[in-house]
C-alpha cells in the first residue's frame, strides 16, 4: 500500500463514521471494481434499477455490469419523445436502487450536490427505496462551503464541455455564476442528514473519479 493509498484509507474511515451518524451507511473499497462488486452485493436480484448522469459509474465499469446483471433497468436515455421521458422519470422515482455519484462530500458526512434540471437530487432526497453513490476521494471537501466551490470550479466547466452547454463555464473554464438558459447550476442540495436510516448508501474509492 503506498502512503496516498493508506492516506484515502484512513480518511474514508473517519467520513464513514460521521455519515453513520447522520443516517447513511459507507463503504470503502480501493479500487473500482472492488467497488462495482460491494455496489452489486447489496442490491437484492431482481430489482427495479435507474440512474443519474455520472462519469463516476462509467469510469468504475458500474454502467457495464448493471447491464449486464439480471436486474431491469430504467434508462430515460430510451425515451424519444417528451412523454416518454416524463413516463420514465416517474418509473425512476418508484425504482429499488438509484445509482448516482455526488459532487463533493465533506469530512464531516455531508453530501452536496448541484443540478441543472434538478432530476437526480430530486431522487437523491425522495422516492427510490435505496441509493447507492460510488465516489472517488478526490470529491471529499473540507465543509459545506469549499464543497460548492469545489462543484463550481471543478466540477461545472468540463461537464459543460461534455453535454455542450452555452455556458460561459463551458467556454472559459471558469464558473461565472451565470444566469444562462442551459445553466447547470439551478439548484444546490446539501444532504446533512437521511431520515430513513441506511437508504442512502456511500461507496468511497481510492481513486480519482469523474469531475
């Protein structure tokens, strides 16, 4: 184990002690598909699954092996009209597990996550009986606030870039706080505590994943 390897161990040990307290289970695993294979074993055959736009489940191999598990999948990305995927979102909402990564996690336990559409914490807070966030350590932030700053300026610009918005982020690198029609920063959630004890699941990897 090299010392940045034991460093993301230890630390994740002190974060899943703080989200225990606020009512969410964590998990450790070193590596991404140590983390693909914890993600499958708590999820109970079959079950209704959905996910959030995340590089994170790409990047780990988790799109891949939920595709090929024996599970049914609800993917909004198969809808071709907007009734469709109106149909799917209220699926999504009823499903067993939503999959997702978060934006940043402070040491202190909290999830923060900012959307444009507001699907995927709209999820994250209510509906789906469980969820499962596989995130890498390089999205633990020190607070609330360093962890906004963190989605701003880390993470805003090159999702711009990726789904082509017409936003300054997108075209500078630099979060301006726009106002623009395509603006992904339209609503900021801060999940400091989940009332449903354990429905809310945290996979840290020793990793650095998505953005």
């Amino acid at each position: 184990m090299t010392p940045l390897q034991e460093s993301y161990a230890n630390t994740a040990e002190h974060v899943i002690k703080n989200l225990k307290k606020r009512g969410m289970e964590g998990y450790y695993c070193a590596t991404c598909s140590e983390a693909v294979e914890k993600a499958l074993s708590l999820m109970k055959e079959p079950s209704l699954v959905s996910w959030g736009g995340s590089m994170t489940l790409s990047e780990t191999g988790m799109m891949e092996a939920l595709k090929n598990s024996g599970h049914r999948l609800i993917d909004r990305m198969a809808a071709k009209t907007p009734e469709e995927r109106r149909e799917i979102y209220a699926q999504t909402v009823m499903c067993d597990y939503y999959f997702m990564s978060t934006n940043a996690i402070t040491y202190d336990g909290e999830l923060v996550n900012i959307d444009g559409n507001g699907n995927r914490v709209a999820c994250l807070l209510h509906g789906p009986k469980n969820v499962i966030i596989l995130a890498g350590m390089n999205k633990l932030a020190s607070n609330v606030e360093a962890a906004v700053a963190r989605v701003h300026e880390c993470a805003a610009p090159p999702n711009g870039v990726r789904l082509h918005t017409d936003t300054p982020c997108a075209k500078t690198g630099i979060c301006s706080m726009c106002l623009s029609p395509d603006c992904m920063c339209c609503d900021t959630v801060v999940v400091r505590m989940c009332r449903t004890p354990g429905r809310i699941k945290v996979i840290l990897i020793g990793e650095s994943l998505g953005y």
